[in-house]
C-alpha cells in the first residue's frame, strides 16, 4: 500500500472522528446554559452530610470568625491588604463543603490570637500545631497538612549541627509559637529569645542577636525572596521532627469541630495537591535548602575510619516494587534509586545494589550478611534481629486491590476466611498476621503477578502501598480492578542496616534526617504525581446524552418554577445573616465589656476566676500543676495622689501591655483591682518557673515609662501560690497568693515570696546560686582539691580523686552537694566541667615534676557533659595541649548513667578508651545494676559506694555486698576502689576481702595540690 493512500484513509478516518464528536458535542453546546441553571442542584450530589445537631448550628451560625495570621506565608498571611495563603484556600473549600461563611479578622500577632481564642472572641484559628496547653481552651480536628523545620543558622557558623551543639545558645522564636513549648520541655538548656514574628527571628540570627532560629523551609524560603536576605543557611533538621497542622475550635463549640472535619474530610486529594504546589512548590525553594542535600555528612574519626575500611556498601533492594523501587537491566531506578544518589553523596562512598530476582531472595541475603542494607524497610522485631532500621523517611498507606463488584473494605475482618495476595517476604503480612490470624494469605512473587491473579479470580485481593497498586495497574492494563479498600494503616519505611556493625546504622540514621523536606517532595512530585487521561467511550456517551435530555427538559421546566421563589429566599436568608452577624457582634461586645476591664482591656476578677477554676479542674484531672501571681505596684498610689488619676490609668495601660509581653500564650493576665494584677501560668513543670516570671516582671515594671513628659518607674511586691500544694480551689489559691503578697511586702517591697516560707527560701536560694555560678569560673572562685587513693596493702599512694570546691565572697563554701544539680539543671556544668578537665590535668602535670608523683588521677564527668557536644574530642583536645598521656587520666562515670546503656553512652566511651583514658564507674551499688549488665560496656575501675562501707564489719548485708561486688569484679579483671574509709576496722575487712584500693578520711580528707604532695612524699 502507498503512502497516500495510507494518508488518504487516515484522514477520512479522521473525519469521521470529528463528525462523531461534533455531534456528540451538539446536545451538549444546545443544553449547555440548562446546565448552568441546575448547576446548584447537582452540585449538593458533593455535599457533606450533617446531622441533625450540625444543620441547627450552621443554620444558628452561618458566620464563623476566623483569627487570621498577618505573617506567616506562604501558609496564612496578609498582602496587599487582603488575606491569603494556604489556609484561606482550605476556607474557600471548606466553605463550598459545608455552607459556613468564614469572616477572618487579621491585624494580630500570633500570641494575641491566642488569646482572643482563649476570651472565645474567635471562633476558629485555621493552622496551628498542637499542644497540651492549647487543648485547655481549643478543640483541634485531625492534622490535615505536614512541614518539616529546620534549624537556620548564619553562614559563617559551622559549629551548630545537632540540638545538642544548641546547648547554652539562644534560639529565636515568634511569642506563642508551640515550638516553644517543646524545647523548653526537651531542651531546657536552650535559651529561647522571644520574638514578634518569623522575620523578626531571622533578623535576629543575621544580626547575632540569636545564635540559630527554627521555622519551616517554605516560610523561611518565602521570606528570604521577599526580603532579599542574604546570609542565612539551613543547619540541620530539628528533632522536634516532621509537624502536623490542625485546625482548631473553641472549647465550647464541639460541634463546629465536627463540621470542620467533615468539610476537611471531603477536600479531595487532587484539590489539596493543587494548593500545596500554588503556595509550596519546589520553585519558591531556597536554594540553600536544595544544595544542602549534597552537603557530606560530619562524620567522627571512628566513623570516618570505618567508612574508608568499607571502600563500598552493598544494598538489598526489592527488584519490582515500582514506583517506590525496581531492579530493570540491572539498573536501580524509582523512589529507592533517588535516595540512594542522596545518600552516597553524604557518606562519600559507593553504594552497590546487589541484584537479586525477589524481594524473599532480598531478605535471605541480608540475613546471611551478603548486604549491608536495605534502602526502603519496614520496622519489625523479626528483621531487628539481624538489622537497625533508621527514622522512616517515606510513609505509604496500605490498600487492597480488588475486582470493581466488590464493596468498599476498611477492616482486616472483612477479609478473614478469604484469600488474600502479598508479596513473599514483607514484613507487612507479620504485622497483619498478629493481630488478624484468620487472614489467608497467598504469597507472590512480585504485585503484578499478585494483581493478575486477582483480575483471574484467583484471589480475592491483593495488598500493597496506594502508590504500587496505582502503579502496577496503570502500567500493565488491569483496568477491571480497583483500589477496593484502605485499612488505616501505614508502611513507614526507612533504611535497616545489618546490626553487626553498629556504626553504619548510625551514620545512616543522621543521612536520613538530613535529607531536606524539599528534597523528599521533589521526589515524591517525580514518581507519585497524579496523571489525568481522557479516553472517550462514544456509545456510553450517546447513551447519556439521550438520558440527559430528558432529565434536561424535565428540569428546565420546574427550575422556571422554582427560580423565583429560591431568589426570593435567598434574599431573605442573606438578610437573616447579616442581622444575625450584627446581632451576635453586639452580644460579643456586651460580653467582653462584662467580662473585661474597661482601663487596660485585661480579664476581671470574675472572668479570671471562671478561668481559674477550668484550669484548676484540667490540672486535677491531668495531674498538672499551675502557679498563681499575685501583682501589686508599690508606689502606685503616689503617683496618682501627686501627678493625678489621668496619669495612673495611662500608666496602667502599658504595664498590663508590656506585662503581657514577658507571659507566655498559655498564660492569663487579669487586672483585679486599682493597681493589682494576678496571673494564671498553667501546665508548669517545676516550682522554679514561676520566680523565673517574677524576675522578669520585676525586670520590666522598674523599666522607665515616659507618660505626659513625665518619667516613671516603679516596683511590685509578687505573691505567688501552687497548685495542688498551696489549695485546690481558686478562692483559697488567690487568698494564699494574697498573703504571700503582702509577706513580700512585709520584706522590704520589691521582691518575691512564695506562700510557703520554706519553698519560697529555698527557691530564693536556687537562684541565688545559678546567678553567681555563671561567674564563678570568671571570678577564679573555684578550686580542685585532690583526695589520695591508696594501696590497701602496701599504704603507697596510686593517685588521687580530684573533687571541686566553690569558695564565693558573699555566699562563703558551698557544698558540691549543693551546687552541682544546679550547676547540671541550668547546663553550667559543662563549661564548669571542661574548666575542671583542664585545671585537674595541669596539677597532674605539677606533680609529675616532684619526687613523689603519683600515677593516676580522677576527674568526675557529670551526665549532662556526655549529652553535650563531642566530649572524647574536646578532652583529647585539652591533653595534647598540655602534653598529658591519657592513660593516667581516669574518667568517674555514674552507675546511673551507665544504666541508660544507650547506643550513644557505649559510643561516648568506646571513644574515651581508644583515645587511652582510664573509665570509672563511681557510687556501685546504688543503681541495682549487675555486674552481666556491666560487662558489655568498655571499663577499667569499679568504686564501691561509701553506704556499703560505712557500717561494715557490723551490718553483714552490707558485708555480703561487697563481697560479691569484689567477687564478680575481680572475675572481670576490673580494680576495685572502697570509697568513705574512716575506720581501721572497715580497712582490715577490706584487705581480708583482697580490695585493691581504697579513700577515705581514715588516710586523708581531701587537700590542695601543694598538701597533697607533702602527703604523699610521706608515704613513699
């Protein structure tokens, strides 16, 4: 046949094609303005179903007030004066769901939007992430979108790299931010500056105002083209981890939350994709951010050593599981493939894929050590045995495929007794399996072979990811299945390396968190993007035209009917809404008069009572604690007798205002009387945190206030009660409050006082001493002095503990007892420590040059400093520097410590012994560890706690103890110290039960470094 006439043929063909659809498209151009007049009819068919409950409160509430944030893009903000973002696009949709008309109030900071949620002046706050404090006053739907934060540093700064490297710095972020919260949970040792919103916070690092900020990539992104701000980079992504945002309703309306729901419930996925890729698409990306993914990873020496012995890491993958990974022609491509380019640029060496037919054959190997890992694995306790899986760095929900007659499956009981296919091998069918041991399942080789055998009947379903069976049934033609059910569950997947060899875990671990969350939606838009296809079936479609116009013309006639009178009803239904608007805006109003003071705007009396008394019944419920401040100016009435009352109320505006401003969100401020305040703090973790508020408002009330040309300060005398210790009902609470007020009054003014002495003095004391350590190391107030360490058999002087004394002009001795849990809960000790560290090596080296030198020397490390930093490198840092050989240093550890057996603690230790120190385990016996427990850990030195030798030969439990404790200690070769030897009666046992080595006021109290040496020349 000739070209023509194969082009000939083709076009008749192809006109035919044309006149098909033009008179398939006829009916539809002639019926096309029909539709849009019954368009509102057929749109309910996607309308949400409420009950009875819901429908009377739309119709009682058709306005909804919505708190919008001004600054706070792409996700909720305002520009050009109109409000905008992802959530107001979810409103729109939320609003075509469910009917509620959305009236968004913007103008506020986010702190103050709280609190208009908590004063119920709105009704909705639109994206927020939840918090246990928030809930007191906030009903929250379930999360409907997820961001990632990073930790932004400037880029000049490469020593922040972990949460633990924050220690001690400070971290900006905006007032009533959650992540606030979480870090003064988690991390107390980070400073927190405060700021009004994210460019404040960026501003903050840029300047050096604050040492790092945490925010989500898209909004720091957003902020930095706005801006064209220079000189900022990503760090590292927070352990506060991957954040979901919720939308949240006032306490009182449970219901709206319901209705929240079922509109966010009915936004479809593609709707939602849309609005994801129009506010945070990888083309408003920072570029900072994506170059970070080929950034190496800061690998330890031992780790780098490893790697390099290593040369190449092999990984197991399962050969058809697309589109999250396929083996094709030996080649590695999918999700799987993506991330592997990511992570060998991390570690600097090649990743191999081994090939392999299965996924079963991918298991075998692994467990036979011929790969070292897999790159996309589901956690469970069969595959710990032989793997350490890291953090999940990819999540797919789980479904069933099934024949399209087949109803819509939500339970794992639905399909018991049937037969069920999954993929030989996946961790998946033991999940199932433990809970749901009826089900059947028919194990396959691959899911295009578990779909064929569904679309045969051979099965009944086959289970995989959402994302494999969409794959597989696009890919190879199974258009008679179907998605036929989804269970609620997920495959988190993330990379299990063998277990063998610990180190390959862990740095796989930190490449995971890495990996940027912009890098992962790039890789997800590229393998999981949603495809539309048209294929038109022209016989359905005659059939439905015919159908249709029948239906038309019915409609069209009774739509001429009803169109009027729904005109009608519509105008009476706007009409009823803008007078309900008005009406409820007037009761909102009279309200907040009733319930607010009128000078400063704060909570009345009564209004904080009916606060108090919801906080008080959530902590009795809860077991939490909360803290009442009782506020009284001191000098207050001088200012209104001598400058007049006009003066003192605009004095009273802005204290409460600028008091406001050293609260938290959580917290409530309220004006109770002329010039006496009261605040509410809820959900406190310690009896400390409320001095804390007290300093800082004693801080900001002396801060000079410039009213009418005059210049005013002032003082508060602060009472403060707890609750449960102090009463469980508001009324006793604000009274004991009251009288702890007027006992700081008693006290000289200006000042706080707890309702009970005893605390109030020991809390003073706490602070007293945190205060004057911070400068204790500057003020060269502390010294070391040394404890000898004797042979109990020979008397010759082995070494010396070296223990810290704290000597302060106002404070005189402090005892260590006292001082260090303060210096470890405030994170001093580790700048305390590492003084000690220098100064204990130094003395050793002093002593060396004597005539009686002696051999070792202790140095306590406390826990907080082995949670801080890379401790090995710093004291191998401050011994080469001193020129000190490790192996005279001996490293006291706590048995408490070592009880946490962590993969960190055994890692921190295995790094000291390489470099040579000596490790001690100080106060045995205390942890009721054993010694089969102790054995794993890398230790040289076992010290005996001083309350097992204090009451032997006399107590024989205490005798038996230590018997055992140097019995198993000497079968482990480890030495053993008795600490606390102050009779000679104590020291005969000892030597009987063959101790190596003993301390303790019987030989010497602790001395300077010059008596020392006098000591032990005269024990040579």
């Amino acid at each position: 046949m000739s070209y023509h006439s194969c082009t000939s043929r083709q076009q008749k063909n192809s006109r035919r094609e044309h006149q098909r659809l033009a008179l398939a498209i006829f009916p539809i151009a002639l019926f096309l303005p029909l539709l849009f007049l019954i368009a509102p009819a057929f749109a309910a068919d996607k309308s949400v179903s409420f009950t009875p409950e819901e429908q009377r409160f739309i119709q009682e509430h058709p306005v909804v007030v919505v708190g919008g944030e001004t600054d706070w893009p792409p996700f909720d903000f305002v520009r050009d004066g109109e409000y905008t973002g992802v959530a107001k696009d979810y409103l729109d949709l939320l609003q075509k769901y469910t009917g509620i008309t959305f009236k968004v109030k913007t103008g506020y900071t986010w702190d103050q939007l709280l609190q208009l949620m908590w004063e119920k002046q709105i009704d909705l706050l639109p994206m927020l992430y939840w918090s246990e404090q928030r809930t007191a006053y906030m009903h929250f739907t379930r999360p409907y979108l997820t961001v990632r934060h990073y930790v932004f540093v400037s880029k000049e700064v490469d020593t922040i790299r972990s949460m633990g490297d924050l220690g001690g710095k400070s971290v900006a972020i905006p007032k009533g931010y959650a992540q606030i919260e979480l870090l003064q949970q988690e991390h107390p040792q980070i400073r927190i500056l405060e700021v009004n919103n994210p460019l404040e916070a960026i501003d903050a690092v840029i300047t050096q105002r604050a040492d790092a900020l945490i925010e989500n990539t898209a909004l720091v992104s957003h902020l930095i083209k706005e801006n064209n701000i220079q000189g900022l980079k990503p760090a590292f992504a927070t352990e506060l981890g991957v954040n979901q945002l919720y939308m949240a309703v006032r306490k009182d309306w449970p219901v709206l939350r319901d209705i929240i729901q079922k509109g966010l419930d009915a936004i479809s996925f593609s709707e939602r994709y849309l609005i994801t890729n129009k506010w945070i698409s990888l083309d408003s990306a920072d570029r900072e951010v994506a170059a970070s993914i080929n950034e190496r990873l800061s690998l330890t020496p031992d780790e780098q050593n490893y790697l390099q012995q290593k040369k190449v890491i092999k990984a197991c993958v399962d050969p058809n599981w697309m589109p999250l990974e396929k083996l094709e022609k030996n080649r590695y491509t999918g999700i799987g493939a993506d991330y592997l380019k990511i992570y060998e640029n991390k570690i600097g060496i090649p990743i191999e894929v081994v090939s392999t037919q299965t996924w079963a054959q991918s298991v075998a190997y692994a467990k036979a050590r011929r790969c070292d890992i897999f790159m996309l694995s589901m956690d469970t306790p069969a595959r710990q045995a032989y793997m350490n899986i890291t953090t999940p760095y990819l999540t797919v929900p789980v479904v069933i495929a099934t024949k399209p007659d087949v109803l819509f499956i939500s339970e794992f009981k639905e399909i018991e007794g049937k037969k069920i296919g999954i993929v030989e091998g996946y961790a998946l069918a033991d999940v199932v399996k433990m809970k749901n041991p009826n089900i059947d399942f028919t194990f396959v080789p691959n899911s295009k072979v578990g779909l064929q055998m569904v679309a045969e009947e051979k099965l009944f379903g086959f289970i995989d990811t959402i994302s494999t069976i969409g794959y597989a049934i696009q890919h190879h033609f199974f258009g008679e299945l179907k998605i036929g059910g989804k269970f609620g569950i997920d495959w988190d997947l993330g990379v299990a390396a063998r277990n063998d060899e610990p180190l390959l875990g862990e740095i796989f671990e930190r490449a995971v968190i890495s990996v940027p969350e912009l890098a992962k939606q790039e890789i997800f838009n590229r393998w999981m993007a949603i495809k539309f296809e048209r294929v038109f079936d022209y016989g359905l479609l005659w059939q439905i035209i015919a159908i249709f116009s029948v239906i038309l013309l019915f409609v069209f006639y009774r739509n001429l009917q009803l169109q009027k009178h729904r005109n009608e009803i519509n105008n009476k239904n706007v009409e009823l809404a803008n007078i309900n608007v008005r009406l409820t805006d007037q009761k909102e109003k009279i309200q907040h008069l009733a319930d607010h003071d009128s000078l400063t705007g704060l909570p009345n009396r009564q209004n904080f009572i009916k606060q108090l008394e919801h906080a008080v019944s959530i902590a009795q419920r809860q077991q939490l604690k909360l803290a009442i401040l009782f506020i009284d100016l001191d000098r207050f009435k001088n200012i209104n007798d001598t400058l007049g009352h006009h003066v003192g109320d605009e004095m009273l505006k802005v204290l409460s205002r600028k008091l406001n401003s050293v609260l938290r969100g959580s917290d409530t401020l309220a004006r109770v009387g002329g010039d006496e305040f009261i605040v509410l703090m809820q959900a406190i973790s310690g009896d400390d945190d409320p001095a804390f508020v007290a300093e800082k408002i004693h801080a900001i009330v002396k801060e000079p206030i410039n009213i009418l040309e005059y210049n005013l300060n002032n003082t508060a005398s602060i009472g403060i009660a707890l609750f449960p210790n102090d009463g469980e009902d508001p009324a006793t609470l604000i009274k004991n409050a009251d009288s702890a007020m007027y006992f700081a009054k008693d006290e000289g003014k200006d000042n706080y006082q707890y309702y009970t002495k005893d605390l109030s003095e020991q809390i003073h004391r706490r602070l007293e001493l945190e205060h004057a350590l911070r400068n204790a190391v500057e003020n060269q107030e502390l010294s070391l002095h040394f404890q000898p360490q004797l042979d109990l058999n020979s008397g010759k002087v082995l070494g010396a503990e070296a223990l810290l004394r704290w000597n302060h002009p106002e404070l005189g001795s402090v005892s260590p007892l006292e001082f260090i849990p303060v210096a470890e809960d405030s994170g001093l000790i580790v700048d305390i420590g590492e003084w000690v560290f220098r100064n204990a090596c130094q003395e050793f080296l002093n002593w060396r040059e004597s005539d009686c030198a002696v051999e070792s020397i202790a140095i306590n490390v406390s826990s907080v400093q082995f949670n801080q930093g890379d401790i090995a490198q710093t004291f191998n840092s401050i011994i080469e520097q001193l020129g000190v050989d490790a192996r005279h240093i001996e490293i006291e550890i706590t048995e408490h410590y070592l009880m946490e057996h962590t993969a960190h603690n055994k890692h921190v230790l295995d790094s000291l012994r390489k470099i040579g120190f000596r490790i001690s385990v100080d106060d045995f016996g205390t942890g009721y560890s054993s010694m089969s427990y102790l054995k794993a850990l890398p230790l040289d030195t076992i010290k005996i706690d001083k309350s097992f030798i204090d009451d032997i030969p006399h107590d024989q439990n205490d005798v038996q103890i230590t018997k055992a404790i140097l019995a198993m200690s000497h079968s482990l070769d480890y030495t053993v110290i008795a600490e606390g030897i102050e009779k000679e009666e104590q020291l005969q046992l000892l030597r009987e039960l063959n101790c190596n080595i003993g301390q303790g006021y019987l030989f010497s109290k602790p001395l300077p470094s010059t008596e020392l040496i006098k000591f032990v020349c005269g024990n040579c």
